[in-house]
C-alpha cells in the first residue's frame, strides 16, 4: 500500500501547517485501518507512532512538496517507508529533558528494537524506513 501527497513548502522556525497535521493523522488512521485489516492489531499503536514521526520529519525537515509513505508486509516484517524529495541523511539526536521536541528517531529505534526490527534511511537519505518483525512468526 502506497500513499502520496502534496505538503507546503517548510517556513524557517515553523511548525507544519494544519494542513499536513491532518495529513499526518490521516496516514497514521491508514496505517491502523491497514493492519487491523491484516490481523496485526498488536502492533497498530506503535506502527501509528512510528508513521507520525517518520512522515512529521519528511514534512517538517524536507523542502520537498511531496511524500510518500508506503506499507509492506512481507518476509515475516512489517515495513514503512517515507520518502521526500530530500537529500541528505536524518540525525537521531540526543535532547534535553526538558526539550519540547528532537525525540523522534530515538522513539523509531526504541520501538523497532522493541519488535526486532531496525530503521535506517537510503544512501541519499531521502527515504527514511523502518521495519518490525510480526507477531507470533508470521510469515
């Protein structure tokens, strides 16, 4: 399952605009309603929360106008995959504890470590991709 759509174009300093909020709820619902359909309820809360972070940051640190996020169950993983028209790789960071903000990557990495996947991004960074082993084996 593939999803694409047009985002603004990023403001210095900004948050992002309502518009690509909704956009973001929204492939999170996808998500959910894709696994459910699946017979993979157990991992619909992190899979939502992984899909809200991986397509905030296309949105938020790209200066692209358009993301994909795709959903692939195959080979015993869950696999979601956003891309952007930019290059360059994401940095998890190290925030403070009173940060607001900058915990994003370290959430994906708990969480696939947490299903015994991984995260990582292309060679030109443009495409950010996690991915979670499913529940019980299967295939």
């Amino acid at each position: 399952m593939s999803v694409c759509f047009e985002v603004c174009p990023p403001r210095a300093g900004d948050g992002i605009s309502e518009q690509d909020a909704r956009r973001v709820r929204t492939a999170r619902r996808v998500t959910a309603a894709r696994l459910r359909y699946c017979g993979l309820e157990p991992l619909v809360d992190d899979a939502e929360l992984i899909v809200s972070e991986l397509v905030t940051n296309a949105i938020q640190h790209g200066d692209g106008t358009r993301v994909t996020f795709t959903m692939t169950v195959r080979d015993g993983f869950l696999r979601l995959t956003v891309h952007n028209e930019t290059l360059g790789r994401p940095v998890v960071r190290d925030a403070a504890d009173t940060a607001e903000r900058g915990r994003g990557l370290f959430l994906v990495d708990c969480l696939a470590a947490a299903h015994g996947g991984t995260w990582g991004t292309s060679d030109d960074g443009a495409t950010t991709w996690c991915r979670l082993a499913l529940p019980d084996g299967r295939p």
